[in-house]
C-alpha cells in the first residue's frame, strides 16, 4: 500500500541585494515607505513541505502519492516530481491561480524583507482522499503536513472516518492553530511530527503534558537540530538518536523533511524506530550539506556510509540487511 503526502507545494524565489537593506530606510518617511532593490541574483528553488517529503520517498522507491493544491505554473514543477518518482495524480491544478510562493530578497548584512503568497494551496480544502484510497485498494499513512489550516482538518477528519493511518506534522501551522484545532489534528494520529520548539508550542496550545500526548498517538517524535531526536511512545522508554554530524553544513532549508522522508521509508519498510531515525539523520544530514531541499542524490552506499561513521559498523550492517529486506 502506498503513502499519501499531504501539504504545500511552494516555489521559493530568493534575491540578493548587494547593499543594506537599513541604509535604504529614512526614519522620517516611513508612513510613505516606497523602496525597490536592485538584485543581482535570483534563484528559484523547488520547496512546499509535502513535495519535499514526496521527493524523498521518491527517491527511495516508495512512488508516493502527493495531495496538495499547485497553480497553472506548476507543468515543469509536475515534471520535476516525476523523475523523482513521485505520483501526482492527487495534485490539485487550479485553474487561475499560481503554486504557492515565497519571495525574499537578502541584503549584505543577511537581513531580510519576504513575502508568502499562498495562492493554489487554499484549494487544497477542495481535495478528498475516499476516492483514491479506494482505487489504490486502500493507503498505508497520510501525511498530513503544514497547509491551508482546512485542508490539514479536513484530511485529518477523513482519515478518522475511514480508518487511515495518519501522521500529524504541523510543523510551523502550530503558530495559527487554536488549542482546539491542534487537539483535532493530533488525536489519533499513528506518529507525530514536532521539532523541539513546537513540540513546546504544541503543549502550551493543547494544555496537554507529555503523557497526555501519548494518549493520542502511537509514537512522538521530536527532532532537535544538531541534539539529534526522541521517539517517544506510552508503551516503552523514548528511543533517542544522536544527529549524524556535518562536516560541512551548506544549507539548513528541508533539513526537517528529509528527516521525516528517511523516517517514514524506515518505517513503511517496518523498520524499528531507532533505525527508522537513524535513516532520517542520515538523510537530514545529506540535505544539510546540499542547497536547497530537493536537489541531492541519493546514494545508499552514501547513506550507510554516514549511518556507519556515527552509530557504529553493527547499526550499519543492520541497515544493510533491512534495505536488502526492503527491495
Ligand atoms: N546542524 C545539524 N547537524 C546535524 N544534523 C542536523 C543539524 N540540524 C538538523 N539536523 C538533522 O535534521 C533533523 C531535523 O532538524 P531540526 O530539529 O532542526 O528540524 P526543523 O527545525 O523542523 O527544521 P526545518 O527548518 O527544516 O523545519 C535533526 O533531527 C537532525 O537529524
Ligand atoms: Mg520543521
């Protein structure tokens, strides 16, 4: 059975401004502020949360499914996706707005001035998921990461009714979500995505305390940047992994989505968690030392080679012998 990735589909356009952004602010005219930078660099970046998560899976051979909203731009996008094994029949095309985008301009003191138009993705709450889960004879997990805040109810709410595994991955919704709504979005969930600080975010807006959390869902995992991450579980004591170090780090963006893809092909492969995360690491590690989330290739001998020099030649060896398991 397959996994669906839910979520944003975004491009990122990134400018550089040889000045300073400050220099260009008078304090006396800023109720007519009217500023234009000239850039001398652009880059566009392929991004949204649940594409980077599918782009992983992809290139580890699951062919997941992506469920998202794009805009009329998104043809070379969707081309992209494909090579890269990604299924996106369940992607949304609208017909009049653009995908999702992030446009930041940074300046030569690494300040910056950024905007997010979220465009396609609000009609990502027009997408069901029944349909598919009965042609595909049924979906193994739904993720279900950052979005418009309806779509990431609504797919949470399809799930419980029709008996789909889902992971909760708020990631940095949980900064607009009500109590409430976190509360509907966690319960039930069969894994739970946080990073350290959401994690707190997440039990300041719930009222919940660890254990309550556990109650709800079948694992939590927390990442902790370079402090490596948890997985807890009511049943038995948290698992923790040690982060593979970089030796040289390049680019943090995606570095959490690639956690999640290593995790979940560890885990949709029936691996331990403590495995399961260790491939996690060792992705996150390979999308830290690479620009951008999508554009690394994915080597296994890289991987085991990371997995060996940071956990040990049995965990390495263990591994092996899952991905042998595995094709
Ligand atoms: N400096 C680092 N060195 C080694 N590994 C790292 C580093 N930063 C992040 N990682 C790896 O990536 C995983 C996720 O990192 P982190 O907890 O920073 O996620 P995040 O805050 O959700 O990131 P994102 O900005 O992508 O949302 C960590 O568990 C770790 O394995
Ligand atoms: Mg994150």
């Amino acid at each position: 059975m397959r996994i669906a990735v839910t979520g944003s589909i975004a491009t990122d356009h990134l400018m550089t401004f040889p000045g300073r952004i400050v220099d260009q602010l008078l304090p006396d005219q800023l109720q007519h502020l009217s500023l234009s930078f000239l850039a001398d660099d652009l880059v566009v970046r392929r991004g949204g949360v649940a594409a980077n998560i599918a782009v992983g899976l992809g290139r580890f051979g699951l062919n997941p499914l992506l469920v998202g909203a794009a805009g009329f731009d998104f043809a070379e996008y969707e081309q992209w996706l494909h090579a890269s094994g990604v299924d996106t029949e369940l992607v949304r095309v609208s017909r009049n707005l653009h995908t999702a985008r992030f446009v930041c301009t940074t300046d030569a003191d690494q300040n910056q001035i950024a905007t997010f138009y979220p465009g396609a993705m609000t009609e990502a709450r027009e997408i069901t998921l029944a349909g598919a889960a009965r042609r595909l004879g049924g979906l193994s997990l739904v993720v279900v990461a950052p979005n418009d805040p309806q779509a990431m109810l609504r797919h949470t709410d399809e799930c419980r009714r029709l008996g789909i595994p889902f992971a909760a991955d708020p990631s940095q919704q949980l900064a607009r979500l009500s109590g409430h709504e976190v509360r509907q979005l966690v319960s039930g969930a069969r894994l739970l995505f946080t990073n350290r600080y959401e994690a707190a975010l997440l039990a300041e807006r719930t009222g919940w305390t660890e254990g309550d959390v556990l109650e709800q869902v079948g694992a939590w995992i927390t990442t902790a940047g370079a402090d490596g991450v948890t997985v807890a579980t009511k049943e038995r004591p948290t698992v923790r992994v040690r982060a593979v170090p970089s030796a040289a780090p390049v680019d943090p963006t995606g570095v959490g989505d690639a956690f999640r893809a290593g995790f979940l092909a560890g885990t949709a492969w029936n691996w331990p968690y403590e495995q399961a995360a260790r491939l996690g690491c060792a992705l996150a590690t390979v999308v830290l030392e690479s620009v951008g989330a999508q554009d690394y290739g994915l080597a296994l001998p890289l991987l085991t080679d990371l997995i060996r020099r940071t956990y040990g030649s049995s965990a390495a060896a263990e591994i092996e012998s899952l991905f042998t398991c595995a094709d």
